[in-house]
C-alpha cells in the first residue's frame, strides 16, 4: 500500500503503519513534527516529504508551485487520476471478509462494500 497524507500529526503516524512491506511509500504534505520512523524501517518502506506551503510563505518556486497545481487539475478534469480497485466486492453482509482482506494484505487495491438500502 502507498499511501499520501495530507493530515499530518496522528494520521501521518497511522500511515508509517499502513504502507506496505516493501513497496510501501508515504508522501505527507504535512510531515513536519516528532514522528517515529520505525514502523517504516521495520517494512522496508519510504517516505517523501513535501513541503508545499514553502513556495507560499517565500515566494519562491510560486510560479512553478501554480504550473504543478495547474496540471495536476487538469488531469482531474480529465478523469486520468483513478483508484486501484481490487477485484472483489463484497456484500455489506461480508464485509467482516472484506476486512480481513485488508488486514492480511490480499486486497489488491481499494476494497469496495456495497451497501443497498
């Protein structure tokens, strides 16, 4: 699993616990403050941190930062940005096996729970 954090603080510890072993990599948006790297070393997994307030506060880069943010809207509009799904979708009644896939790392992807009303 990778995972990109945009809330920081007890979230960004949560997701050192998430990613995958091995091909696991964090991206934090809001990674500044006193985290505990182990989980990720004991995964063999990575980390990146992206300071994107910086171009902001500075004005440097701003121009760049807006270039970045363009394009990355504009494959929004496209649609290009999708989720990797797993294969299986589970019924709300067996979402306890949806679970377990998550949990014992079978799922490849998003697990998806249908819930009809």
């Amino acid at each position: 699993m990778r995972v990109y954090d945009t809330e920081g603080g007890p979230v960004l510890d949560a997701s050192f616990e998430a990613v995958r072993t091995y091909t696991g990599h964090d991206v934090s948006a809001l990674g500044w403050g006193t985290h505990a790297l182990a989980p990720l070393s004991f995964r063999g997994a990575t980390y990146s941190g992206v300071f994107t307030l910086l171009p902001m506060l500075t004005g440097q880069g701003r121009e760049h930062h807006g270039d970045i943010l363009r394009e990355a809207a504009a494959l929004v509009d496209e649609g290009k940005p999708r989720p990797l799904l797993d294969g299986t979708r589970y019924p709300l009644a067996d979402v306890a096996d949806a679970h377990r896939s998550v949990e014992n790392g079978t799922a490849d992807g998003k697990v998806v729970v249908d819930i009809e009303p």
